[in-house]
C-alpha cells in the first residue's frame, strides 16, 4: 500500500489518494527587494535587511532544511490543512531577520504557523488572512503554538520535541486588530 496525505484527517479514509505528489522536498521562496545601498554591509547598516540570519557564527542558513510532518501536539490545537511545523517554521523565521530587527510580515496567514513562530522566537510580526473562519482560528491558535517547545528559538537544525508533552511556555503575542477589506 502506498502511504500518502490528503487533507488533513483522511488519510484513513482514502490511502491511495494524495493532494500532491510526495517528495523530499517543498520548495519555499523569498522575495526580497534589491538592496538599495552599495553593499550588502551598507545594507545591513542603513536597513537591517539584505541578508539571512545564519544558525549561529560560522553556522550558515543551510539550502535545505530538514523537517517532518507537523507534531500531533500541534495539529491538536489547530485544524487549519496546511499547518506547518513549528520546528521549521522557527528556523525560516528567525533567518529572515538578519539581525533580529524588523517586523515580519505574512500576506496568507492561514492557520498562524508563521506568526506563532515570529512570537516564539521573540520578533514582532504582522499576519493577514482573508478567510474569516481562519483568521478567527488563527487567533486562538497562535499563541498556543508560539507556547509550544519553549526549548527551541529556530537557531539549530538538530532538535526533536518532546514526546507526549505540551510543556509550554508564555511567549509575548502583539494583539491582534480585524480589519473589514474593501472587497
């Protein structure tokens, strides 16, 4: 038999049947405004920005990031499909600020994953969701993930959460406004 994913929940259900095909890996991509200065440095100095946010010194942000399915701990606080783990959503996080300074921002906000990870690894961030059942969620939902693994702030790859264990921690979450869009 072949092990593949549906939406979230089915796999029971229909286990020949998969959204996408299956691989090693999802692409992510960053897009990023040229830089403005004459250099990267000059960049960093004027800006904060124009570079990733390395692992730690000497430890660069690797081309591949490993990461598994999103913890059970996790997809029982939220229902969103697409919820990402918190693990990897910490790690792409903290390497977008290169510096540590800025304010994230999330056009497709969906089940929160990126926002909870902005507030765990203590970064102000700004989410948008235009579907209201998942901006409600999404609500609820953050804090709760950003309180989860209180032991890991994306500065390393090798890291497995606890088993069995909502050990949690308080991490600071901006409130949140809705705004009606005009459309």
């Amino acid at each position: 038999m072949t092990v593949a994913f549906t939406s979230k929940g089915a796999e029971q259900d229909f286990p020949e049947v998969c959204v996408t095909p299956r691989s090693a890996y999802e692409p992510w991509m960053l897009f990023r405004k040229p830089i403005s200065e004459r250099t990267v440095a000059d960049n960093l100095r004027q800006w904060k920005t124009g570079g990733l946010r390395r692992l730690a010194i000497g430890k660069p942000l690797p081309e591949a990031i490993p990461s598994t399915r999103t913890p059970v701990v996790e997809t029982e606080i939220s229902d969103h499909p697409c919820l990402k783990p918190q693990q990897f959503m910490r790690i792409i996080v903290r390497s977008l600020l290169p510096l540590g300074e800025g304010i994230l921002l999330d056009p497709f906000m969906g089940s929160g994953s990126t926002i909870a990870a902005a507030a765990a690894v203590g970064y102000t961030a700004l989410g948008i969701e235009i579907d209201q059942h998942y901006y409600e969620s999404a609500l609820e939902m953050i804090p709760k993930l950003a309180a989860l693994h209180p032991d890991f702030k994306g500065d390393r790859l090798e890291w497995v959460p606890e088993t069995n264990s909502k050990k949690t921690t308080t991490a600071k979450v901006t409130q949140f406004t809705q705004r009606s869009l005009p459309f």
